[in-house]
C-alpha cells in the first residue's frame, strides 16, 4: 500500500515538470528573456530530478525491505523541505540582487560585490 503514495507522489511531481517545461517553453516562443523566470525554471527541474530519485529509491527499498520503512519516509520528509527552500531562498537571491554595480556596469558575479 505505501508504493502506492510514493508512485503518487512520483506522477504528481512529473506533471508538475512537464506544466514547468510547457510554460518555459511558451515564455521562449514570446520571446520573454527574464533572469527571475530562468531561475525558477532551472530550479525546479533540478528539484524535480532530486525528488524523483528520492521516490525512485524509496520505492525501491520499500518493495525489496520494508524494515526500514519509517526512516525512509522521515529522512525524504526532511530533504523535500531542504530542497524547497534552497530553491525559495535562491529565487529571493535572484529578486534581490540587482545586476549592476555602483558604476553602472553589469557585475559578472558576486565576487564583484566587494
């Protein structure tokens, strides 16, 4: 019975990418160019990735040993809200950050803050 949520949460997790990846590509074909937009949809593919292999080995343990069923759910609990949050406090960064410095150029990266 518990493969089942974790192949739920598996499809779930792949329809989400797959409406990520239609608007992504939609916003390319108007020809909308934003920083912010670009690393969200970065980010939740490598989200996606993460969670997927998460589920897949999860799943795989469960149906070879189901003794380790409780820690296996906790640790995927702990690491789905890790990885949410990375990707919240980077899209934050990107919001936050602007592109230039005080001269008016572009910055080439954060070492340019200094």
């Amino acid at each position: 019975m518990i493969v089942v949520v974790w192949v739920s949460i598996l499809l779930y997790n792949t329809v989400t990418l797959i409406l990520v990846l239609m608007r992504a590509i939609s916003f390319s074909k108007l020809g909308i160019r934003s920083q912010l937009l670009r690393r969200l949809y970065i980010n939740c593919i490598y989200y996606y990735l993460f969670l997927f292999l998460i589920s897949v080995i999860n799943t795989s343990l469960i149906l070879l040993r189901d003794d380790h069923l409780t820690t296996l759910a906790s640790i995927s609990r702990s690491l789905h809200s890790i990885v949410s949050n990375r990707v919240i406090l980077d899209i934050r960064r990107e919001v936050v950050t602007p592109p230039w410095n005080e001269s008016g150029s572009e910055l080439s990266s954060l070492e340019d803050w200094d």
